[in-house]
C-alpha cells in the first residue's frame, strides 16, 4: 500500500460528521486536561497538603469510578451515548469551576478539592464506557483503527505542550487558572456533543438493568485473553499513575527543582504520545498481544530513571520512550476489543475492564505518601520500575496472549473513501 494511499484512508473518518465533532469535543476537553493535571497537582501541594493530600485528592477521582462504572456501562449501551456525554461533561465543568472560584479567591482547602475530584471522577463513570462505543457506532469497521488512532494523535497534539505551560502559568499566575480553563473547556465539549445527533443505543432492551450487568459480565470473562490483560493492568496503571501523578511531582519538587522542570518532563512524555499515536496511525501491527505487551513495559522507564536519580536529558529520553509506547498499546488494544466485541456490549465490557485496572488505584494513592515516607521517593519508584517490568512479562508466556492478532484492515478504492458517510 503506497504512503499516499495510507494517509487517506488515515483521514477518512473525518469525513463523518458525528466523528468529526466527537473529535472536536475530546480534541478541546483535552486542551484543558494537558495543564489542569499540572495545576491539580500543585494546588495541593501549595496549599499544603503534601504527597499525602494529593494522595486523597487523586484517590477521591477514582473511588466513584470504581463504584459507578458499571452502571455507566449498562446507561451507555441503553441510551444515546452522545446525550451521556453532554451531561458528563456539564457536570464536569461546574465542578471544576467551583475549585477554580475557591483558588482565586484563596479560601481552598485540600477537602474542597478532594469533593471537586470527587465530582468528576463521577461523571467520568458514565462518560469514559459512553465514549468508548462511540468509534464504533459513527464510523464503518474498515474506518476503525485509523478514527482510534486519530483521536490517540489528536490527543496528544494539544497535550503535548499542556503540562510546560501548565507549570510555567501556575509558577506565574497560580493553579486556578488553569483549572478554571479545564473547566471552559468541559462546557465546549458539552455544546459540540449535543451536536453529534445521535440516538439511542440499537440494541433491543430484553431484561432488566441486572441482567445486562450480567451479561457483560459474562461477555468479559468468557474471553480469557481479555481478564488476563486486564489483571496485567491493574498491576502496572497503579503502580504508573503513583509513580507519575503523585511521586513524580514530589521528585521534581525536590530533586528538578520545581513546577517548570516537572512540567518538561511531562511535556516529554506527552511527546513520546504524539509521536507513538503518529506511528499507530500508518502502522496496525499483526501480532497486537506481543506488541500491546512490550509497549507497556516501556513504561518503566522513567520510574527507573527517577529511582537512579539520572540526569534531566536521560529522564526526559525515558519518558518519551514510555509515551510512545503507551501510544501504541493504548491504540492496538482499542482496535482489537472494539473488534471482537459486539456493538451492542461494547460500554458494559469496556466499563468492567475499566473496573479492573482502577480498583487498586486508590490503594495505591493512599499508600503512595506513607511509602514514600518509609522507603523514601526514589526507592519506592525504583521498586515500581522492577513490578512494572516483571507484569509485562507475565502475560507473554500464554500462546492465547501472543497468538492476538487484528484482521487486516480492507484497502478502500479512492471513490469510496471520497463517498464516506458525512
């Protein structure tokens, strides 16, 4: 297949209106996600809650998740999807809204933003198994691979210069403000998806909310590569997201030196996801299990480099390493779930492999600041480099977990990516 060829077929989706504006609305939320991740951070630490204070407040995001994912799966394949996204995201933006006034006005408190998490972790329960069937309700199979990994380079492009900013404007003007962007952002997102136009979910309501719960229960552990992958991630997102969202700051504090130097070596991690969601975008490998696996073990790079003390230009080469190959994982393991499960399952199933790998991640939250403690920050991200590593491994020595493979995608004629549905 010629370069020219491929590159067409790569924007073909963006001929379909509701993807297009799908698109849109991520492609904004995600421009106030890029520095708000940045300002969350130091907004606790600057109002003095410590590693243990951004522990709470990170754990208060994910604790509704884990409790209310599995009713957002069954919303999202029961009703329009789009609508669950407008609500979501107004939700959202209300809530980041409110922290933003609180900072402003110098009266935050860390439980303040612990409830302002709190909220959108919530909402991100119903939005994350909604925009997850998106893909595959607005645009044709053979269109697939390339509109996830469209979103993936979208994604990354305006991230990948969020976290520098973020941690130049909360050194220069405070952490509100970009969190009362993120919030600006949020309420974009709700008006384009309540643009997207589409209707309820196809599929023939037959039991109650129980029973569908049910079957995607069954839908999921029927598929022994799927839980086994998803154990695996429920060992290494934990472990990544303590050592890079709450020790990862807490290092740059202490050892970088600051907000400015921690928000380059994110900038250099979001760069490594530009540059992996640019290679996903031409290339959809065969033997997605092998490379999902080894593309995720990239990711304990950086932790080790932390727990080395290395220099700043190795610590930044190691986070684009992980960026990248979080790109590429992130982007083949879409394609193949989106392949081999029905439509009318997708967000049920999607919302129990979701529950999987966040279940641990409060734990490890709250344990992050006591470790850290005990251990000190860079023996506890070098212990994270070492479990990281050996659950990469693991999955690799099942023949089901290798054998993964995607279907070629079809080599559409010119006149019919010129005819895609708009």
């Amino acid at each position: 297949m010629g370069w020219s060829v491929r590159l067409r077929a790569a924007g073909a989706p963006l001929a379909v209106r509701p993807y297009r504006l799908h698109f849109a609305a991520r492609m904004l939320s995600w421009t106030g996600s890029g520095v708000s991740s940045i300002g969350l951070a130091f907004a606790v630490l600057y109002i003095g809650g410590g590693p243990t204070g951004l522990g709470l407040v990170l754990a208060a995001g994910i604790a509704p998740q884990i409790l209310l994912l599995l009713v957002g799966g069954v919303v999202a394949d029961r009703w329009s999807r789009a609508r669950v996204m407008v609500w979501t995201n107004a939700v959202s933006a209300l809530a980041e809204a409110a922290a933003a006034v609180l900072l402003f006005t110098g009266s935050a408190q860390v439980w303040h933003l612990v409830a302002m998490a709190t909220v959108c972790g919530a909402a991100s329960a119903f939005f994350t198994p909604a925009a997850g069937g998106v893909v595959v309700e607005v645009v044709p199979a053979e269109m697939r691979h390339a509109a996830n990994a469209l979103l993936k380079l979208g994604q990354n492009t305006v991230k990948v210069a969020g976290p520098a900013l973020g941690g130049v404007l909360v050194a220069v003007v405070g952490p509100g403000w970009v969190i009362g962007w993120d919030a600006l952002t949020f309420a974009a997102a709700a008006l384009l998806c309540a643009r997207m136009g589409l209707g309820p979910a196809r599929a023939k309501i037959r039991a109650g909310f129980v029973a569908d719960l049910r079957e995607g229960w069954t839908d999921f552990r029927s598929r022994r590569w799927l839980w086994v992958m998803v154990l695996q991630g429920s060992v290494v997102v934990p472990v990544w997201l303590v050592g890079y969202q709450i020790l990862g700051p807490v290092y740059g504090e202490r050892v970088l030196g600051g907000p400015e130097l921690w928000g380059v070596v994110v900038s250099g991690f979001t760069a490594g996801l530009l540059a992996g969601a640019a290679v996903a975008l031409v290339w959809k490998p065969r033997l997605v299990g092998v490379v999902v696996c080894l593309s995720t073990g990239c990711m304990s790079l950086p932790l080790a480099a932390m727990g080395a003390r290395a220099p700043l230009p190795v610590l930044v080469s190691a986070v684009v390493v992980a960026g990248a190959g979080l790109a590429v994982s992130m982007t083949a393991w879409s394609g193949l779930v989106q392949e081999r499960i029905p439509a009318d399952r997708l967000s049920r199933v999607l919302s129990w492999s979701t529950l999987g790998q966040l279940v641990p991640v409060p734990a490890g939250y709250l344990a992050a600041g006591p470790l850290a403690g005990m251990f000190g920050v860079r023996r506890v991200l070098a212990a994270g480099a070492v479990v990281v590593a050996v659950a990469v491994v693991v999955p690799l020595l099942m023949r089901q977990v290798r054998a993964l493979t995607l279907a070629p995608s079809p080599v559409l004629p010119a006149e019919e990516l010129a005819t895609a549905p708009r």
